[in-house]
C-alpha cells in the first residue's frame, strides 16, 4: 500500500523531533526555550483544525533562525496541541480543555524542561483564547522554581497594525479570513483547500477584537459564547484574497517582534 505526503514539515527541528542527546547537546549552548501553544479548534472549511498549532510552530522555527543569525541559540520547545477554544465547539472536530487542564500542562511542560537545565522560556501565542492562561501559567512557573524567567509574547497586536498596509482587504479580517489565510498558505499550501474558502462578513465583526481587547492591548474583555453565532461558515473575512507573498510579509513582521522580544526579556536584562 504506496501512502502519499501530506504536506511539507520545515526546519529547524522542534524538540518534538529531537533525540536526547540533540537536547544535551543544545543545553549545553543555551537555556533558551521558545515553547508553541496552539489549539485544535476549527478554522472555516478551508483551514486545518491544527492552523493555530502551526502558525506558533513556525513563529517559534523562524525566530529561531532569525536570533542565530545574531549568535543567540535558542530551543523551540514541543507544541502544545490543545488550547482553550470552547466556543468553537458548535463545529466538529475541536478539541478545548478546561482552564485548569490548560494550566497545569503548561506549568508540568516547563516544570519538566527546568529539571533538565532550561531557565528561559518564551510562551509563543498561537491561538488568542490561550493569552490569559498563559499569563497565569508564566506567574506560576516563576513562583513554583528559584531561578525560571518566563515571558508571554503576544504577537497579534503588532500585526494587527499592520493589516491595513499589507492586506489586500479594507474590510475586517478575522479568524481565517485573508491574513491568517495568507500565513498558513506561507507555511503548510498543501493544507489549505482554497475552493472551499467562503467570503463571509456581518456587522459589527470589527469589535470582535478591536482596540478595546486585551489582546489588542485595551482593557475590555468580552467573553465569547459561540463563534457560530456570529460566523455560520467559522471565518470571518475574505480568505480568497489571501497570498503566499502576503503571508510571507506577515511572517517578517511577527518573527522580527519575537526576535526583539526575546533579545531584550533573555539578553539585554541577563
């Protein structure tokens, strides 16, 4: 029985695919550890449900490549596949934990790691439900350990500032519409079924995340009860305007912020 690829799996390695002398031989360089956490949540009928996932994978690969061409190692730690996504789960095939589930895996993950030798670790957001336990579980870590210095980093609102520049859209982008269509077209093409995408916008969709969210960096957080409620097709936006080349440029932006970020959390202050 002849099995076909899927789909195309970059480099650097992720601890994931590392073997334990790898992981030795990296400590031995640095106590750097940049860790992915994603979700498992659907993203329209054209996105994978681990889009989330892969996007923090790739920030992670990338800002690692970006921090050597500096001299700085760094590890990127195993993805955590699962996030805090309940309300997606009026469509098939998302999976969410419970906010304490969440947290003590984040907190065991880096526990573990800091038996190991890592004293650094940067939380790559990829999925935006994940932002305020892992928040909690950057707290948690540093109180449970003597020496841990752990740091969150919150991409979106970097980029979301630059949309207008780079997006072919005026109108609001949201989850799957054109930008995050765009990066998974960068990263994982293969997955991405295109003549599935559909074109879907209602009112009000620009104060889902506005500058008002935390995530944007306001002070007004509106839970959400169902993402179905306010997309039927699970996108928000226009997902065939998206471009490899779009999501390229928006990849640049992000990992040049994670870079800079981990620079001054892990260099800079020591």
């Amino acid at each position: 029985m002849k099995r076909e690829p899927l789909y195309t799996v970059y480099g650097p390695k992720t601890m994931f695919e590392m073997t334990r002398e790898e992981v030795q031989e990296a400590l031995e360089q640095t106590d750097i550890l940049l860790l992915p956490i994603g979700s498992l949540e659907q993203h329209g009928p054209h996105l994978p449900l681990g889009s989330d996932t892969m996007q923090a994978v790739d920030i992670a690969q990338r800002a690692q490549l970006r921090l050597a061409e500096e001299g700085i190692s760094v590890v990127v730690g195993p993805p955590l596949l699962f996030g805090l996504c309940s309300y997606h789960m009026d469509f098939p095939g998302t999976v969410t934990l419970q906010p304490d589930t969440m947290l003590a895996v984040i907190e065991e993950v880096c526990l573990s790691l800091y038996q190991h030798g890592f004293r650094k670790f940067a939380f790559i957001l990829g999925h935006g439900g994940n932002w305020p336990i892992m928040q909690v579980a950057a707290q948690s870590v540093v109180s449970k350990t003597k020496d841990a210095k752990v740091v969150s980093l919150n991409w979106l609102k970097p980029m979301f500032e630059k949309y207008p520049e780079i997006l072919t859209s005026k109108r609001p982008e949201k989850h799957s519409g054109e930008g995050e269509t765009s990066r998974m077209l960068a990263t994982h093409s293969e997955l991405v079924e295109l003549d599935r995408a559909q074109t879907y916008y209602f009112e009000g969709a620009a104060d889902m995340e506005s500058a008002d969210h935390p995530l944007l960096g306001g002070g007004i957080y509106e839970a959400t009860r169902s993402m179905k409620a306010s997309t039927p097709v699970g996108s928000i936006g226009d997902p065939k305007l998206a471009t490899v080349e779009t999501g390229e440029k928006l990849y640049e932006l992000v990992v040049d912020w994670v870079a800079k970020a981990v620079k001054q959390e892990f260099i800079s202050k020591g």
